[in-house]
C-alpha cells in the first residue's frame, strides 16, 4: 500500500483533473468543480495515510520509496523518495490546494473544467517535484507544474496578463533550462567517471562531491531556483505575474510554487553540493538580505494591494534564503517553518485581496479605505494576517524569521543586522495596507454594500488562522519531522534492503 | 505533624492559578472577538468586569500564597509546554513569579481591573465597545505574560503583544485618518526597538546558549564584556522604544489620539513601563556593564528635561499628561541607569497609580466637556465637578511630588538621593525636572479648575467611573506610605518586600538633600500660581517660534521626517516601478528594437536584397583574402 | 590570345557580371532584371568555359550546359510569375512595388 502512495499522490490529481475536464465539457461549474473537490479530499486521504506510516518510522532519514524503470536505456526511472521535508511541504500543498479549488467557484464562471484540470495538473506536478529523487522526473515535474500555470494565468487573468506570462514564461523556462543543462552535465560526468549513464538522485550525489566542475553545475541549479523563489535580482517577473493571476493562482503561486523554489535549494544545491554551497553562501546570503530590505522598501510604495502583497512576499522570502545558506541547522529549520508559515499567511493574504478585488472591482488601495465598518469580520482577518506577516511572535512567521535570524547571527552580526532592519519595514508596509485599505474615512467609490463573508472564505481564512497560530505557539512537531534528509544517509530502499 | 501537604498545596496553588492569571482576559478577549461584537453592551462589560475581576482576584491570591509559602525568597517555575527546541538551543513558555515579577503582576492585575471598570463606563455608547474591549482584555493578557515568562523570547511575545494592542487601541476610531496614522506611527517607533531587542536576544542566546532569565543572570556574567555590554546596549535599546525614551520618544505623544482608558492602562501605568521592569529583571547583568548603565542614566535624564519643557508649553491636556509620563518614565531611567532597582520600581509603582488617576479624571473632564481636549478652553471647573478635580489635584500633587502626603514625593526623593551618589549633576538636573513638574501640572490645573467659565460640563461621572478614580486617589497618596527615608520614618515595606530578588537597599543619604527636594515642588506650585492664577482675562497660551518647536517636541518629529521617513518615501516612490525590472524591460526593448530593425530589412523589394547580396559577397570575399 | 591563360575571358566575365549585377539593382523593370540575370549567368559561364579550357577538364562544359538548363527554367519562370501578375490586374513592371505579398 505505502508502496505506491507515493505516486499515487501524484496520479490522483492528474486523473482528477482529468475528470474534472471531462465532468465540465457540458459547460457547468458545478460537476467540475465538485469532481475537483472530491480529489483534492482522496489525495488527502491518501497525504493522510502516508503521514501516519511515516511517524511510526520514526524521525529523520527517508519514510518511504517507490521505483519503476522509466527509460532504462538512458537510466531514467520513476523513482520517488519521500523525507520530513518533502512531507511537510505535500502537506503545505495540500491545505493550499483546497482554497484554491473551493474559492474559484465563484470567479470561474466559464471553461471550469479545464481550469479545475490545469489546477489539479498543477497541483500534481508540484507533488511531484516534493518527491522525485530522479533528476530528469525531477524535471519533468518542474515543467508539468509551471505549463498549465501559464494556461491558468493567460486564459482566466487580469489585464495586462499576456505579458506578465511571456515574462512569467521567459524567466522560468530560462532558468529551467540552465536547470536542465546542470543536470546533463553532472549526468554527464558521472557518467565519465562511473561509466553508468544514471539520472538517480543518490548515485549522482557521490559524484557531486567529488567533481571538480561542481562549481558550475550548482549555478545551474542555484539559478533556476533563485528565480522560482524569487531571489533578488531576478524577482521582476513575480509582482506582475502575481497581480495578473486569477485569484487561485496567486494563491497558488505564492503559497506553494514560490516554495518550491526554496525545497529545491535545500535539496538540489546545500544538499547535494555541500562544497560549492558553502562558498556561494556570503553572495546567497547577501543577496537575501538585500532582497529583504528592497523588497519591502519596494513595497511601501505600491498602490496595487496584489503588488504590495507581492513584493512583501518577496521579502520574506528572502529569510528563506538567509536561512537556507546560513549553514547551520537552525537556520535550515528555521527556512522551512517560514516557508511553511509564508505559503499560509501569505496565500491567505491573496485570499483577502481576490476577495477585495471581487467585491470592489479594483485593486487600487487610493480608491479603498474605511472598509472595517463595512466587512468587519473580514478586516479582522485581513488584521490578523497583516500581524503574522509583520512576524508577531506568536504566529507562524516568528518562529521562523528568529530562527532563521539565530542561524544567521551565528554566520554574520552585519547581516542580521540588516535582516532585523527588514522586520521594521515589514512593519511598515504591513499596517500601511492596513491603513489604506481598512482604516481612515470612508471613499466613496467603496461604497458600494459590500455584503457579508461567504461560509467558504469564513472557512478558509479560519483554518488558515488557526494552523498560523498553531506553528506558532507549538511548531515543535513541524520542525521535528521536517528534518530534510541527506542523499547521503541510507535510503529508504537500502534500508529494506538490507 | 507533617504540615508539609499544606505547602505543597499552596505552591501548587499558585502554580495552578498563574497561568489562570494569564488565562482570564485571554480568554474574554477570544469570546468578544468570536461573538464579533453581537453580544449587548451590557453584556461584554459584565464580562469584562468578571474576567478581569478574576484576574485580579487570582493575582492576589497567588501573590499571598507566595508570600506565605516556603519559597517566597525565591523563585516559582510553572513550564507550560516547550516552544521551539532546535539543535541545543531551547526556548519555552514558563512563567515564574518572584518577588519583583509579583510586584509588577499586581499593578497590571488590580490597577488593569479598575481602568478596566472606568473603561466600561467611559465607552458604553460606543458601538464598537466589544471591540475595544477584545483589544483591552488581549493587552492585559499580552502584559501578564510580558511580566511572568521567565523566559526572554516568551517576554518578547508579550513585549509585541502589547506593542499590537497599543497600535489597535490608538487607532481604535479608525475613522479619523490622523488616528490610524498615529498607531502607525507608535507601532514603528516601538518595533524600531524591537528590533533591537530581538538583536540583542540573539546575541545573549549565542553567548549563553539559552534565553531563560535565570539561567542568563546564572551563566551570563560568565560571557566575555564586550559582548555583554554589546547585548545589554541593545536590550537598552528595545526597553527605550516601549518607554518612549529620547530619541525614540516621538511616537507617546501621538498616541494620544486612542481612548482614554487606553492611555490611562497603557501609555501610562503598564506597557510603558514594561522596559523599566526588563532591566530591573536583568539588573544581575546591566550591573555589569558600566556603559550601558551610564547611557541608560544620560538617556533618562535628557528625557526628563525635554519631556518636561514641552509639557510646559502644550494645551491639550492628554498631551500634558503625555509628556509627563515621558519624563517620569526618565526618572525610571535614571535610577536604573544609577543601579537604583528599588528607586526605579518604587516609581513605576506610583506613577501607574497617580498617573492613570490623572488620565482617569481627564477622561471624566474630557468627556462632560463634549471632547474638548484643550486646556485655554475650559477653566472653572472646580465648582462643576469637585470630585473629578480632587481626583485631579490629588494626581497633580502626586505627580508634582509635594512632601510627605503623596505618592510621588517619596518614590522621586529615592530616586534623588541615588542620583546624587553618581553624580550631583543628575540630582541637580533631576531635581530641575522636579521643579519643571511641578509647574507645568499645576499650571493645567489652574488653567482648568479656576477662573472663569469657558465650556459648559454636563451631566456626571457614574458610579463605575468615580469608584476607579478613589481608590486610586487613596492608592495615590498612601501608596508612598510603604517606603520612607529613614529621616520621616522608618518604613521599608517595598524594599524589603524587593530586596530577595534587587538586593538591599543602598545607604540612605542626609536630610538636606530631603529638605531641598520637599522645597522644590513647592516653589514650583507657587510660581505657577503667579504666573496662571485666576485672572479677569482669560489665560492665551504664549506663542512664539521657539515656544512651537518646543511644543512640537523640540523638533524631533520634523527632523525624523525630514531625515528618515520623507527621503525613504520619497526614493520608495521615484522607485516604485523598481529599477531592476526597468533594467529587464529595457533589455527586452533592446531585443525587440533590434529585432524590427531586422525586419526592416526584408522590404520585399528584391532589387534591395540583390544589393544585400551582393554586399554580403563582396564582404565574404574580402574576409576570405 | 593564349588558349592557356584564362585572364582575358575572366576580366570579360567580371565586367559582365558587374553589368549584370548593377542592371539588376538600378533598374526597377522586371524584364530587364530577368535579362540582367541572364547577363550574370552568362559571365558565370564563359567564367566555367574559361577555367575548363585552363585545366583542360570537361567540367566547365558540364556546367555550361547545367547552367544554360537553369537560365532557361529561370527565365520561363520569371516570364511565367510576370505574365500572371499581368494577368492578375497588375498593369506595371515596376519591381519596387511587388512588395506586398498580400497572400
């Protein structure tokens, strides 16, 4: 059973989507989007049921392992191994998923199915990037998860949307090609050294190692994931990719696939080139920090809510970074409860916005203002998430800004230095919005009854509130299982194995 | 024969009612938020009256407990659960109550209760009241376990807890945009500290390995000076953001804009304080570090006297009061910064009774005035309302430390004769800041109680208001009662009750430092009598260039805007299409441009390509000779 | 004039191909392009002539024919393109306005 819940994880909502498709061809939203939900409830079910096998193997090293010869001729396999850090970030997948899904009954009115389809595409391909320990599946499923985003994005988004794609398009597939050729050249070597043509995430780590060219190797892959975090300076496709997308795919986008971008740091670069990482890291770093401050300078100017959003997003994560190449393992920790903490209070935060949006026809906080008597309920939330994303200790993005800043005080005091300058910005810009949009006298564009908070967004933003403030009064239980494993220890195979 | 269970219960008793403390304004704050401000005004301030009488009621019982039990020299630890454990580095939620986390769990329990209660009067018609009291019953919560985490990362939950409520509840009229901008104000400045509060977690975390207050006095004196003088410089730094200490004290003033209630509980008897009772907590290593004790001393008293001039010249009456506590905040300073613990905390125990007494009986005038906050248009109201100006000239005495019958006197002697052992100049300046308090209260309080009429009060302070208000006008004057020179009368409660945790109290010094210092707000009353006292013209307030730019709090708030905050706008908006996507627009303008330069070429006309071609041959052979 | 030595025949080429080559770039008729062209060809040819005459080898000849092939093509296809660009309502040989390949 556990055998192949792993690709199970990924097959079920390709299937869904599928079905989805299938389901909407006649035009209805409706059957679409149940279908939709139904499979985002089995992949759960079935996240459930690997989770549970995984406790009980206990803390650290790798909980589970699936293998199927794919091309053999060139050493391709469907090889997918899971660790504690895979698991939570399927996790996060998972709890981003479902408002994405649940809340895009009401702004996809046409095509339905086949947006539930790219959705669930999506949203599979992302599962398959947490689990592939194959480097060519792992590439596949970093395409899988970008290609229908586009279609998302080009077909249901704002004005303005063709080229925030082409943008959007351009710095990815660029730097996923750089991505592809690192993994060609290390295939490459290590088969001149071994004389096996492999693409095994394992094998390949013995020769990451050793090879004198490591160094360009990991650009390669730093590159590619220094765009999909983003990382300073490549992050100008975000903010006008994130203000063009749907509501679900901001959510998406922000929630989870930025993520994604900091677990392939973790395991394609620190992990599997220890060496060249640890003298990337002063620039990696640095360029975090200065991402940090810029980012959230960059932010207090914005007058799109979705840009201001996006740009502090960038900021944070830019603690992702610090805490990624500080070096040190609490720093590491403390990257993975803030990306877990961000891909919440930040996909929460494009929750409220879609909403303002839907609700005001605008984006434009100059034409909000004095919204708190009119949806109070929803500006309490819109409050609560602007103080976790400011770092109220307490709430989820504490627990990882202080360790990330812990791991980095132990590296450089300059740099936390800075990094700490970066949470009084977050500030700043954080009760700006609060300001403009919430508080002050009423504007009369926005007046306009703006009608209660539905049961979904109630729903939502709730669960999304209450883990926030689970991670932050006891994250001991997220940051005991999300210990990434290293390509080095003994695999879950092996171990069977023997 | 074994009396021993009876102890045991009564620790375990108190271990069981701490977090019970905590507990009752959480929770009423969660029910308030959940019931989304539907339950009738009745209702919520029951409520509130219940969950904080609760508090209080708990405080006090554990407090007596713990004074009668067998551990009341030391220290109780309640571990709650363990917050993060990563690699060696440990931080858990625990409280632990001594004697001087006691001290500070009473004020912010009892004197919390009876603003609290003011406070239901003073904001019944408010529509919004179940969300004011949400954000007053989660500050109380928030500063109980500021003063009883025993560790410092869960003090700092505490520390941003309330620096939150303060932000919510001075913007709680949102509808005023200057309102929302001043709690934007008064949460930068203090997060500005904050920052460095965090920093300075940091490295006393790497230095010692563990946040636990007692494990930091423990192991701390052990890290290397520069590094301890270092840290304490940043904690210094986070404790003078929350306390409005220059030069981070721009933001107090402003927060006036909140309710009443709010300034009287928080921007005078509790979160200002709060960096106060942090350097009294760590005082085992401040002590250590001569540098950052000097720097504290210097920063409170350059706030005593700046904070004192612009009171002398405002007109708002909050403002006054906003000021005052600023340079009585000073004096906590100065006293820390003089290894004075006892001083500092005797002070802040006073202050917060007369000085949310003083904003208590401002709120009553201000709102039997129609919200009239400037002082030149009231006058006379001491026939009006006689017992709101009793409250007010009891809290005037106090503040202005009249001898032997107020609070004040007592807590600022102490605070005088310790500085004299540093320096005479910070007695001297110290004691001029004295003379400045003096007269500036009581020129508020002629301006407002005599002379003619120039508002009209109406109806009356209830019940729920004036009761607050007695008791804390007994608390203002016998509450200085408890520690005495030795040359009045040898009393030593407070001290003695402190000295387990702050050590004895210092040598006490001559009686004509005393005799000086009893004469002082004397001098002051008087010259404020001759220069407000009643006349047949009603009191202007003196204008003139220098006199606004000490009323604007000489100046600090224009040069931070003109140095920090317009520059930083500015920038941020000649960026605001960030430079380094231009830079990736331009490079696809370049792509793009040439590229239709390209394409010019194919014109379709195919004598031109000929031409092309042949050019291109000519070239080719050209390159190959 | 030495059989051997190719120099007269390739200066005659060479000043036939530039006329050719500057006939079809200054003239904007059609036909006299086609017929410039056709002078281009025709120095390429007496070029091959030449050569094969120096080296004694039957290729130049070869290439003569292969190339009198071509020129006859071409220019029936060209004739062809421009009858029916007549026939299409074009009433002009002017090259310069054929470029609007309005498919």
């Amino acid at each position: 059973m556990m055998m192949f819940a792993l690709p199970a994880l990924v097959l079920i909502p390709f299937l869904g989507g599928f079905a989805a498709w299938i389901a909407g061809l006649r035009g209805a939203t409706r059957p679409a989007w149940a279908v939709s939900l139904v499979t985002l409830i089995l992949m759960l079910l079935v996240l459930v049921n690997v989770t549970l096998a995984s406790l009980s193997a206990g803390t650290g090293g790798w909980f589970a392992h699936f293998s199927m010869p794919w091309i053999p001729l060139l050493g391709i396999n469907l090889r997918f191994d899971l660790d504690g850090l895979g698991l939570v970030m399927l996790w996060l997948n998972a709890l981003i998923s479902f408002p994405c899904a649940l809340l895009s009954a009401r702004n996809v009115s046409e095509r339905a199915g086949l947006f539930h389809f790219l959705l669930l595409s999506t949203i599979a391909g992302i599962n398959g990037v947490f689990m592939a320990t194959d480097l060519f599946l792992f590439f596949f499923f970093w395409e899988l998860m970008l290609l229908p985003l586009f279609g998302i994005i080009l077909i249901w988004g704002d004005a303005g949307r063709q080229r925030a794609v082409l943008k959007f398009f351009l710095f990815t597939q660029g730097s996923g090609l750089l991505m592809l050729l690192a993994i060609l050249g290390l295939v490459i070597v290590n088969a001149q050294r071994t004389s096996v043509i492999t693409f095994d995430y394992f094998l390949l780590s013995q020769t990451a190692m050793i090879t004198p060219v490591a160094g360009v190797l990991m650009l390669g892959f730093f590159l590619a994931f220094a765009v999909k975090l983003p990382m300073v300076p490549f992050h100008a496709w975000l903010p006008d990719t994130y203000a063009a997308s749907p509501a679900a795919a901001s959510i998406l986008l922000s929630g989870v696939l930025a993520k994604t971008g900091g677990y392939g740091m973790i395991r394609f670069v620190v992990m599997l080139f220890p060496g060249p990482a640890a003298h990337l890291a002063p620039v990696a770093m640095t360029l975090g920090v200065v991402g940090i401050l810029y980012c959230a300078w960059l932010a207090v100017a914005q007058s799109d809510i979705k840009r201001l959003i996006a740009y502090s997003s960038i900021s944070h994560l830019g603690f992702i970074l610090l805490g990624v190449f500080s070096g040190t393992r609490i720093g590491m920790e403390g990257a993975i409860a803030q990306m877990v903490a961000h891909g919440l209070s930040t996909g929460a935060l494009f929750v409220i916005a879609g909403l303002l949006e839907d609700r005001l026809g605008t984006r434009d906080m100059a034409k909000m203002g004095g919204l708190w008597p009119a949806m109070p309920q929803f500006s309490a939330f819109a409050m609560f998430f602007a103080a976790a994303s400011l770092g109220l200790p307490g709430l989820g993005n504490f627990v990882g800004e202080f360790l990330v800043l812990m791991g980095t005080w132990q590296v450089s005091h300059t740099m936390t230095f800075f990094a700490a300058a970066g949470l009084v910005l977050s500030s700043v810009y954080s009760l700006t919005m609060m300001l403009r949009v919430f508080f002050g006298p009423r504007r009369s564009e926005a007046s306009s009854p703006l009608g209660a908070l539905s049961v979904p967004h109630v729903a939502v933003l709730g669960v999304a509130a209450l883990l926030l403030l689970a991670l932050g009064v006891y994250p001991q239980p997220v940051l005991n299982l999300s210990v990434p494993a290293s390509p080095h220890s003994v695999s879950y195979a092996q171990e069977q194995a023997q | 024969m074994t009396p021993i269970p009876a102890i045991v219960w009564g620790v375990s008793l108190v271990a069981t009612l701490l977090p019970l403390v905590i507990a009752c304004p959480l929770f009423v704050s969660i029910i308030l938020m959940l019931t989304g401000g539907k339950l009738p005004a009745r209702a919520t301030t029951l409520l509130v009256g219940a969950g904080m009488g609760l508090c209080a009621l708990f405080a006090v019982i554990s407090a007596y407990s713990f004074l009668t039990g067998p551990d009341s020299l030391g220290a109780l630890h309640v571990v709650l659960w363990n917050w993060m454990q990563v690699g060696n580095f440990t931080a858990q939620i625990a409280l632990s109550l001594d004697r001087l986390s006691l001290v500070m769990m009473l004020v912010v329990s009892c004197v919390g209760f009876l603003i609290l209660v003011y406070a239901c009067a003073y904001m019944y018609d408010d529509p919004d009241i179940a969300r004011f009291f949400a954000y007053m019953t989660l500050f109380v919560a928030s500063m109980l376990l500021l003063v009883l985490a025993s560790d410092l990362l869960a003090v700092f939950v505490g520390w941003e807890g309330v620096g939150l409520c303060s932000y919510l509840l001075i913007g709680f009229w949102y509808g005023e945009q200057a309102n929302a901008v001043a709690a934007r104000k008064a949460f930068v400045v203090t997060r500005v500290g904050d920052a460095l509060f965090l920093l300075g977690m940091l490295l006393m975390a790497t230095a010692v390995g563990s946040l636990d207050i007692p494990t930091l006095l423990a192991v701390g004196p052990h890290a290397p000076s520069t590094t301890l003088t270092l840290g304490m410089f940043l904690l210094l730094g986070g404790a003078m953001a929350k306390s409005a200490q220059v030069p981070l004290q721009t933001w107090l003033p402003d927060a006036m804009a909140g309710p009443t209630p709010v300034s009287a509980l928080i921007h005078a008897a509790t979160m200002v304080t709060a960096g106060v009772y942090l350097l009294a907590r760590l005082h085992g290593l401040f002590v250590l570090t001569p540098a950052a004790m000097l720097a504290c001393a210097v920063v409170g008293f350059v706030t005593i006297l700046l904070a004192a001039g612009s009171a002398l010249v405002q007109t708002d009456i909050k403002r006054i009061l906003a000021y005052s506590t600023m340079s009585q905040l000073g004096y906590m300073y100065l006293a820390l910064g003089c290894g004075a613990w006892h001083a500092a905390m005797f002070h802040l125990v006073t202050h917060a009774f007369f000085k949310a007494l003083l904003f208590m009986a401002a709120g009553s005038i201000i709102l039997r005035v129609h919200h009239e906050q400037d002082i030149f248009k009231m006058g006379g109201l001491r026939k009006d309302m006689p017992w709101v100006f009793t409250a007010f000239l009891i809290g005037s005495a106090a503040l202005a430390g009249l001898p032997l019958i107020t609070a004040g006197y007592f807590s600022k002697e102490l605070i005088l004769g310790s500085a004299y052992e540093v320096s005479p100049i910070f007695w001297a300046g110290a004691l001029f800041g004295a003379f400045l308090t003096s007269i500036y209260i009581f020129r508020c309080v002629f301006i407002v109680f005599w002379g003619g009429h120039r508002t009209h009060a109406h109806g009356r302070s209830g019940m729920a208001m004036a009761l607050p208000m007695a008791i804390l006008s007994v608390l203002a004057i016998a509450g200085g009662w408890m520690e005495m020179p030795d040359a009045i009368a040898n009393v030593h409660i407070f001290s003695n009750l402190l000295s387990p945790v702050l050590g004895a109290l210092p040598q006490e010094h001559g009686t004509s430092l005393l005799i000086v210092g009893s004469l002082v707000p004397i001098a002051g009353v008087t010259i404020a009598w001759t220069l407000w006292r009643p006349r047949d013209v009603a009191p202007t307030p003196a204008e003139s260039p220098a006199i606004a730019t000490l009323r604007a709090d000489w100046g600090f708030d224009t040069l931070y805007d003109r140095i920090f905050v317009r520059p930083f706008m500015v920038l941020a908006h000649l960026n605001r299409r960030d430079f380094i996507d231009r830079f990736y627009d331009l490079i696809a303008a370049l792509t793009q441009g040439s590229g239709q330069a390209i394409a010019r070429l194919q014109s379709g006309q195919v004598r031109r390509y000929a031409g092309w071609i042949a050019a291109g041959t000519v070239a080719a052979l050209c390159l190959a000779v | 004039m030495n059989a051997a030595d190719p120099n007269g025949a390739l200066i005659v080429a060479v000043i036939l191909f530039s006329l050719g080559a500057l006939g079809v770039l200054v003239r904007r008729n059609l036909l006299f392009m086609l017929m410039s062209t056709e002078v281009m060809l025709n120095a390429a040819c007496l070029a091959f002539i030449a050569a094969g005459n120096r080296w004694h080898l039957a290729d130049g000849q070869v290439m003569f024919i292969m190339i009198v092939a071509f020129a006859a093509a071409e220019s029936a296809v060209g004739l062809a393109i421009i009858l029916r660009m007549h026939a299409a309502g074009r009433a002009t040989l002017d090259a310069d306005t054929g470029n609007r390949l309005g498919g």
